[in-house]
C-alpha cells in the first residue's frame, strides 16, 4: 500500500440554482397571455370580479384558451423523458379551473438564441421561464415583459402577491434585474420562511450550513472492509482507504468496485471548483481580502493535487471523467462505488447506504470554507409575462394561485384526501395511492418547476425517513458545514459574478472568455498529470497563461464590484487559511 509523507505531495500544493431540497421529479407548465395596458385603479375590483366569473363560465363550459410557455430549463418540459403536461394534478386543475391547456416549448439546444430570435422579431411567448440572466435583462430593456407590480395590480389586484411577497428576494431581484419582473423558482429566504417556517431542525441545518455537492462513502463497502469513519476522516487515511479497496478484490453482484468517482463529465464545475476546492480551504479573496480568482488560492492548488494522486495512484480512473450523468447513475445505483464526490442531488438515494463526514481534513492543516447564500437569493428559475400575452387575466390569477397554499399542495402532493393528507400542524403526509402515483403514473411530470418553493417544501414535509431519498440528501447536505472547523462564508458576496462586470466585447472581457475556455481545458491537463513533475510544470503553465491573459487586471475590476458588496451588506470573506502559505 502507497502511504504519502505530509509535506511531500500533498501539503503546499474542491445552486435555484436548485436546493438539495428540491424533489428529484418534475412536470411542465407553460403560458399564453395578451397585453392589458396598464390602466387605472378605478373600477379594478369590478372587472376582477367580472374576469372571475367569466373565467369559471368558461371552465364550466369546457371552453379553454392555449397557454404559449416558453423554457430553457434542462430537465423540465419536453425533453425530458416520458413527460407530459397531462400526467399532473396541478395542470389537470389549472385547465379544469382556469380553462388553460399548457403548450410548453423547450428547445433541447440554443433556448437563448431562440428567444432572443423571438425578441427581435417581436412574438414572443405568453410566459417565460428562464435560467439566463443575461436573456432575463435583454427582455427588460427592451421593455417586453411586465413589472410584476403592475400586472398583478391591473389583472388580479387581490392577489395575495401583492401583500407577502417576500421583500428580500424582490430587493435581490431588482439588485439584478433593475426591478420585480419575475416570479423565481426555489426561493428560500428570511422573508419568505416567515411566510413558510421550517417544521424542524433538520431543514433550518440544511439552510444554513448545507450544500447538493458532498464527499460520500458506501458505508456497505467500508463495513465488509472494516474501514471506518476515523479512517476517511485525514487525506492519508483516506488514501490507505482507497487503497484497501482497490486491492481487497471485492465485488458487489461479481462486478469490481470503483474507489473514487467525481461528477462524471460536469466534475469541474461539479466536484473540483465545488466540495473539493472547499474541502482544502480555497477561498475567491487573497489574504489582503481583494477578490481574485479561486483558481489562483494555494487551497485549489492542494484540491487539483488530491485529484492528481487519485489518479497517479489508480483509485480514479480518468475514463470516469468523460462519461454521462445516466452512465454514472448506472455505477451508483450498482452500489459500486466506494467514495463519490460531486452532487448528491444526481442520484435516487432510496435505499442506498451513503454516508458523508464532511471534510477529509488536509494534511497542512488547512481549515475547509465552505460558500452559502447568508441573503435572500433570486431563486433559481425565472418566469416573466409578456406584455403581449394573450390571457393577461387568467395568467394574473394562475400565479396567484399556484403561488399560494393551495396551488402548492396540488403542485407538490396532488389532491387532499386522495393523494396526502394533512394534521393540524401543516405537515403532509402521502398515502399509499399518492406514493404509488408519484413513483408511476406520474414520473416525472409531477412538479411544475417554476413555482416550486423551498420553504414551502420545508414548512409542509415531515422530518423524513431515513432510508428515503430525501433522508439520505438532509443527511448528506449539512455534513461539511457542520464539522466544527469549517469556515462559512456568505455566498451572496459574490453575488456581482452574475453580472456583466466588465464588458465582453472589451479587451479584458475578451481575454476573460479566453481564461474560461483555457481554464477547462488546462485543469484536465492538471488533474491527470502523470507525475508530480509533469503536475507542477502544467500547474506553473496554467498560472503563467492566467498572468498572459491579464488575470490581475481582471481581478482587479471584479474587486471594486465585490467591495462595494462587502460594504452595503456589511460583512467579508477572509482567507482564514492565508498564514499556512507565507
């Protein structure tokens, strides 16, 4: 067995948008509306009344009106597998109580470019859900959507929108997006847990101190190779416990097992600049606390080189590195695979014996940092109305609703009685026929995405079982952020790097798209170096090529956002691990 002497390898040398908490199954929606003019106050209540009741009528009668809903959301709507806007209680009642049958288009590829196509040629969809902000802040300038204000006011001024909204996540909206344009997905904020407490610990742990990206072990594997949590628990016990595993010749159903897999072909952004770089103490301020770029920390220097001895050393097979996120499902649901590291929210945990003990402590004695959001965030998608929608109306009181309690417990559970019932708590629980739907007939066409509500999920969900998937995930989620070392940083300091800081068609914002397209190619390099020399040479390379690209002048820009951050939030990242490197 290789056993590494500290200091030789290893000492100088890793968010909607979406919350662990969301449920692993989704389902569309998707809208049509036409444009109201603004309008008065006077007499609103008297046409919202009118509007309601025409609106029943035409239930009644069987009359509906096609909703054009546009979304560039990968894993909700068309193309997703088996998926169907007919297969959920929510858009059966949305048709049935709205007259609204959900035309939902979701282009596989180049979402954006359609849209923006669509802007220019002024028809756009009647609703829009979307994940780029860059699209969000296009549609805005060229005044093409509605200010939530406004339409809400004109078309359903009851609307209980309009009263408890929660005011962080609209400051945070209108910091990003110039104003309230949009209906976000995910929230989870203070504002909006006042609306919908957490019913327990558990939830309040994976707000504060929780992440999807994890470092979990197959506590099968390690109790039939008597490794244990102290051994996992130090980067040299852990690769004497990836050794053991590789050498132990133990099989699961007469297959081998797999000592480490990353997040398949998304490990960069979904292992490395995650849970990795954290885990060794990588932090995006220098020790004067200016930004730079994460990249250039010592931390991720010893994350890119835990990563390398993976692979020097065969415990992870860089063939691993390339493959899909359904391939990689096929080697955990197989249980073959001893540690994953990457986002726990990838996989059906049902049954499965993961198990997280946060960091694996550095050799250096480098403390991890961890980022979460410490601020109301904007939520993860982003649905805005089109000031040329067709049913201004009726889009007005579906967002209303399905913003509400009630619209939520059909969106979430289905209906009471049937699907769930519900104590005088609040909290639901499935019966055997809503369990039987939600694993079957409905697949993954029963949540609609865009009005999906964290808190709400975590006001009405019962401290789960265990053995469930959402039993294994609250486990796995605050593992990190809980280890009594850990320094928690807040996330929304950094909140500017969703914005256009420099402009792209500038020098700097050129060689800014160059660092990024350079930075994905040049961290494989890194990563599967087949020497600690060949390590070193491409590492100096990489900070060499960052120095030709002008990364400090581009630091320096982003650092003037960043402070400016720092100050109107009143708070600081520090490089908590800055005297290990003097």
């Amino acid at each position: 067995m290789k056993r590494r002497k500290t200091g030789k390898r290893n000492t100088k040398s890793l968010c909607a948008m979406m919350l662990a908490g969301v449920m692993a199954f989704s389902l569309g929606a998707c809208g049509s509306a036409e444009t109201g003019a603004s309008g008065t106050q006077t007499g609103q209540s008297e046409a919202a009344g009118e509007i309601a009741q025409a609106d029943t009528a035409a239930a009644a009668s069987g009359e509906t009106s096609e909703l054009y809903w546009f979304s560039d959301v990968s894993g909700w709507g068309p193309a997703t597998a088996n998926w169907s806007t007919k297969e959920s209680p929510a858009t059966k009642y949305i048709e049935e109580n709205f007259g609204l049958t959900l035309k939902i288009e979701q282009p596989p590829t180049d979402a954006s470019t359609k849209l923006g196509l669509m802007i220019a040629s002024g028809e756009l969809p009647d609703v829009m859900s979307i994940t780029d902000a860059d699209m969000y802040k296009q549609l805005v300038a060229a005044d093409k959507v509605w200010d939530m204000k406004t339409f809400l006011e004109t078309y359903d001024p009851d609307s209980h929108l309009l009263k408890d909204f929660p005011e962080d996540i609209k400051q945070a909206l209108t910091d990003t997006y110039g104003g309230w344009y949009s209906y976000p997905s995910h929230m989870e904020s203070k504002d909006n847990r006042e609306v919908f407490p957490p019913d327990d610990q558990v939830w309040i742990d994976v707000v504060e101190k929780g992440s999807n990206s994890c470092i979990m072990f197959n506590k099968e594997i390690m109790d039939a190779l008597g490794i244990t949590q102290e051994d996992v628990r130090t980067e040299e016990g852990f690769y004497a416990a990836c050794e053991k595993v590789k050498t132990s010749g133990y099989q699961v159903d007469g297959q081998s097992v797999l000592p480490v897999v990353l997040q398949c072909n998304l490990w960069i952004t979904g292992s490395l600049d995650s849970i990795v770089s954290w885990n060794f103490g990588a932090v995006p301020v220098d020790e004067n606390g200016s930004y730079r770029h994460m990249e250039l920390s010592p931390g991720y220097k010893n994350g890119l080189k835990f990563l390398n001895n993976l692979v020097q050393d065969g415990y992870l097979d860089v063939n691993t590195l390339t493959i899909d996120e359904t391939a990689l499902k096929t080697y955990l649901d197989a249980k073959r695979v001893f540690c994953w590291i990457g986002n726990q929210a990838q996989q059906d945990k049902t049954n499965m014996p993961w198990v997280s003990y946060g960091p694996i402590l550095a050799s250096n004695g480098a403390r991890p940092a961890m980022p979460v959001n410490q601020s109301a965030g904007t939520g993860w998608i982003q649905t805005l109305v089109s000031k040329d929608c067709k049913e201004p109306e009726k889009i007005a009181k579906l967002l209303s609703w399905a913003s509400g309690k009630e619209g939520l417990l059909i969106n979430y559970y289905g209906m009471e009685g049937t699907d769930y019932t519900i104590d005088e708590k609040g909290i639901v629980t499935r019966t055997e026929e809503g369990t039987t739907k939600l694993a079957e007939d409905y697949d993954n066409n029963v949540l609609m995405w865009p009005f999906a509500n964290t808190s709400f999920e975590r006001n009405t969900e019962p401290v789960p079982d265990p053995a469930s998937n959402r039993g294994v995930e609250v486990s796995l989620m605050p593992a990190l952020g809980n280890y009594e070392d850990t320094y928690i940083y807040d996330e929304s300091l950094l909140g500017f790097k969703n914005s256009t800081v420099i402009e792209p068609s500038s020098d700097l914002g050129i060689k800014l798209s160059q660092i990024k397209n350079y930075l994905e190619s040049q961290k494989a390099k890194i990563v599967t170096a087949a020497s600690d020399e060949v390590f070193e040479t491409e590492y100096r390379n990489m900070l060499d090529t960052l120095n030709q690209y002008e990364i400090t002048a581009i630091d320096e820009e982003y650092n003037k956002v960043y402070q400016e951050y720092c100050e109107k939030k009143g708070s600081s990242i520090e490089d908590v691990n800055a005297d290990l490197y003097k």
